[in-house]
C-alpha cells in the first residue's frame, strides 16, 4: 500500500469554528509532514513528525496545532484561522523502517485537504 | 531564499513533442528530486537523483543534474495531453533535514 490518505476533501469553516485534518499512512515510513500550497506556489513545509516526535515546526502561527497518536496518523487541529490561511494542506510521508535517512527521501503526498476560511 | 528555481515559468507544446524544464539550486545537495501535480491535487514524486549521478530515466523521462553548475533538467519525451500538470523540482541539502521546493513549470500539452 503506497497510499496516503487525507480527510476531508473540502472543507469550509468560520473563522470561530474548530476543525481537525486527518492524514494516515501504513507504509511504515516514519517521518510525517504537513505542507502548506497556495494556488499557483510551491508547497510551503509547516511541521515535521520523526518517530512520532515534532522535530520541525516552521514558525507556523499556534491556531494551528499538529498531533501525532501514533506513527500511522497525523491530525491538524484548526483553531481560529484566518481567511488567509485559505489553502491546499498536503500531508505527506517518507522514510522506510530500514533507513536511517527520513525528511531528505522520497515523499509520498497525500491528495490534501481544500481548505476555505471565510 | 528559495533554494530551487525553475525555469521556464509555464511551457505550453503540442502532443509528440518534448519538454525540456530545467531546475538551479544554491547550496550543495545530497539529491534533488522532481514531483508532479495535477491541479488542484496531491504531488506525486517522479525520480530522485542523487549527487553522484549525472543522468536517470524513468520511462519517457530523463533527468540530468550538473553539480558544478548547480542545475537539473527533466525532460519528458513524446508528451501526452495528460502530462498536463506543475512540475516541481525539490532539492535535499547537504546537512539538510527538509526538501526545498521550487517555484514550479507548469507544462500545458495540446491535443
């Protein structure tokens, strides 16, 4: 299974609601990420995830909150955003149990999350 | 500064004929690696080529990567309308724990 998985699809919320993404992977990789697109750009990196520790966040402002439950699931919690942080949110994930090597290989995406904040 | 950049902005080409997108990087790298996205949706990876390669193929690809200049290219030969997507190159810097993205191709192919 090379599949990465996000839900939702779409999703739409007011700038008061509090919302989560979810992402899952069971392809053993243990490095886990979280990128944020905007139309036309290159994806921007928000949080990494290694063996199910933070060991990167972007200076990624705190409305949005990441959690690791195990090395399977990655979740975004959404809290008080801003119409700008309208975007394409990419989870991804690399890194096979064999290798020591994680955030500099091969990334698999997930399909992301269309995310509109009015 | 964004470590990759790419080069064209947007190519738009007839079916059958080749696209040539190159890619620049600053820093020294372990590998550099080209996605592929279709609007809209996830990336899906290409290739990766490491620092000690000069040259790899994948079906109707090929990518080079001159470390002395600091560039790559991908080139997709007898393109497809379906090749229609943004092209992104992604470079691993040498001491790096992240890929760096570029700014993207997007590639139009015309039936």
């Amino acid at each position: 299974d090379t599949e990465v998985t996000q839900t939702p699809k779409h999703l739409v919320m007011g700038m008061t609601n509090k919302k989560s993404l979810k992402c899952e992977q069971h392809m053993g990789h243990r490095a886990m990420y979280w990128y944020k697109q905007k139309a036309k750009k290159p994806p921007e990196l928000m949080f990494v995830y290694s063996y199910e520790k933070l060991s990167i966040n972007e200076s990624v402002p705190s409305r949005f909150s990441p959690e690791c439950p195990n090395s399977s699931l990655l979740n975004l919690h959404l809290h008080a955003l801003q119409p700008e942080d309208s975007a394409l949110y990419l989870c991804a994930s690399s890194g096979s149990r064999l290798a020591d090597r994680t955030s500099t290989d091969t990334q698999y995406f997930g399909p992301g999350t269309r995310l509109t904040v009015l | 500064s964004q470590q990759g950049e790419e080069d064209p902005q947007a190519l738009s080409i007839q079916e059958g004929e080749n696209a040539t997108m190159n890619c620049s990087y600053k820093t020294s790298i372990n590998n550099l690696q080209w996605y592929r996205q279709n609007s809209g949706r996830g990336l899906v990876h290409l290739i990766l080529i490491r620092s000690n390669e000069r040259e790899k193929h994948s079906g109707r690809l090929r990518v080079t990567l001159d470390t002395s200049k600091k560039s790559s290219s991908l080139l997709i030969t007898a393109s497809r309308a379906a090749d229609t997507a943004s092209y992104f190159c992604a470079t691993a810097a040498v001491g790096g724990s992240r890929l760096t993205f570029g700014e993207g191709t997007q590639l139009t192919v015309n039936p």
